[in-house]
C-alpha cells in the first residue's frame, strides 16, 4: 500500500519537480530523447539538408542557425520567388526572431515584415543552450508571399468596389 505524503513531503517533491521543469525549459525532446546545447545543434545540422523535403517544401522554406553574433548556417530554396530574400551564412544577425531567442533564451516565433529581409516571413527559433549560456539559435522560416498577394488583392477589390459604388 502507498504511504501519504505529508504536506512537508508534498511541498519538497513539488520543488524538485519546478526545479526539474525549470532544467528542462531548455532541453529539446526528439523522439524521446533528450539532447541540448552542441548535441541538438549538431543533430539539426545533420538532418537539415532533408527536412525542406521531408516537409514538402521545398520552395518556401528557410533553414538556418546562428552562434551569438552571425548567421552560421543558411538554406534557402533556389526559386524565383526567393530572390529579394537579402541573407546568407556569415551575416550579422539582425531584426527577426534570432535577437529575440538570443536575449530571452527562450523559444519564439513570429511575423517579420518585408523590410528585414526582403519578403514577409513566418519564422520560428529555438535556442541552443549548454549549461547556462546560449551558444545561439537554430530556426525555421516559411515565406508568406501567397498571403502577401492574396492582401493585396483584397485591397485592390476593395478600391473597386467602393469606385463601383460612388459612380
């Protein structure tokens, strides 16, 4: 038979469990296993080159990751759409998601305008973490060109529509 806890144990075993949580904030679970700082980085770098593919995506995803100053690694698809994307491995991170996770150390995603990068972005970032320092970010950035145009025409029917209107 299970012995009660009292309300003292009770409150050690909820330290050790927030404690625990707290650790875990910034550890990544794949598929069961649990990896951080160089040991996640270096995984990610191992399956990045398929997961545009394994996604089915490979004309509207960007890949990349950064060490605390430039971005380290850059994969953009080779599509004409792509072409006003300004960024490749060895720039200096900028606006966007990254400056973000490299000050909270926290995970975060997030719209970013044209006027950063050249097209309107979807992007989400992780951090990479050993021990207490961030040794920098890995993320994943769709392009929003379709919702761009589809705006944009929104707008433009709307122009007509009120012409229509007041003629």
């Amino acid at each position: 038979m299970k012995k009660k806890q009292t309300g003292q144990e009770l409150l050690i075993v909820l330290v050790i469990k927030k404690s625990a949580m707290q650790k875990m904030d910034n550890i990544c679970e794949m598929g069961g296993i649990y990896m951080q700082g160089k040991e996640l980085l270096e995984t990610f770098m191992k399956i990045v080159p398929c997961l545009p593919q394994i996604m089915g995506m490979e004309d509207n995803v960007v890949i990349w990751a950064t060490d605390r100053e430039k971005y380290t690694y850059m994969s953009v698809p080779q599509t004409s759409k792509w072409n006003d994307f300004n960024t490749k491995a060895g720039d200096k991170i900028r606006a966007g998601v990254g400056p973000v996770v490299l000050s909270t150390k926290k995970p975060y995603h997030g719209v970013i305008p044209s006027e950063v990068f050249g097209i309107t972005l979807k992007a989400a970032a992780y951090p990479i973490i050993e021990g207490d320092e961030i040794l920098g970010v890995i993320g994943i950035t769709f392009g929003m060109q379709e919702e761009d145009n589809i705006s944009e025409m929104a707008a433009e029917l709307s122009r007509m529509c009120i012409q229509f209107k007041y003629r």
